[in-house]
C-alpha cells in the first residue's frame, strides 16, 4: 500500500502507512494544522487514498463529509472495529500442550 501524505503548502506534515496511522495523523493535525486536515477531506484525497488501498467501503463512508471531525469521527469507529472481530482475539481459552502425541493429550470439559 502506497503511503498517504498529508502536505501543507508544498511540505510533508504527515505521512500514514496504515489506517490506524491515517487516523492518529489526522487526529494530530486537526490540533497542529486543521485546514491542512480539512483541505484533504474537502478534496477528496483521504476517500480516494481509501479507495485505491483496498478500503472503497470506508471512502464511500466518509465521501459526502466535509467536516474533518465527522471523517476522524467515522474512521475512528470503522477503524476501532477492526481490533475486536473474533480474527483478532488473543488465545481460544482453552489450554494446549506443547507435548504431541496419544499419551500427552488434555482433556477438556
């Protein structure tokens, strides 16, 4: 996936690899430089950024937003989301041998 940068009058004020980056960025430069944030929202840019790195249900989430606060506000809940599916749970709770074989086998109930 190509990188996003955030650019403010010609220089690099940001840059996101992933979307969790994305929206840690564009979280600090609403603090730091909010029109650069809202000048990206505006334009299209984070949308088609979405798009093209393999995310076209999140852009058309966030296409009709305008306000910077209402796209941080989606990507922040479509991106939180992605932490808590069954695919990203640590451990099954269950125990496990590390030893194989017939003799070695726990039993569960």
């Amino acid at each position: 996936m190509e990188p996003f940068y955030f650019k403010s009058y010609d220089r690099i004020v940001g840059k996101a690899e992933t979307y969790a980056e994305l929206l840690s960025e564009m979280k600090r430069l609403e603090n730091t430089d909010p029109y650069c944030v809202e000048y990206h929202v505006r334009e299209g840019h984070i949308s088609t950024w979405l798009k093209v790195s393999g995310r076209p249900d999140l852009a058309v989430k966030i296409e009709g937003a305008k306000d910077p606060k209402v796209v941080i506000n989606i990507l922040d809940e479509e991106i939180g989301k992605q932490g808590h599916g069954p695919q990203h749970r640590k451990g099954s709770g269950g125990q496990h041998s590390t030893k194989r074989g017939p003799g070695n086998r726990r039993e569960m109930h």
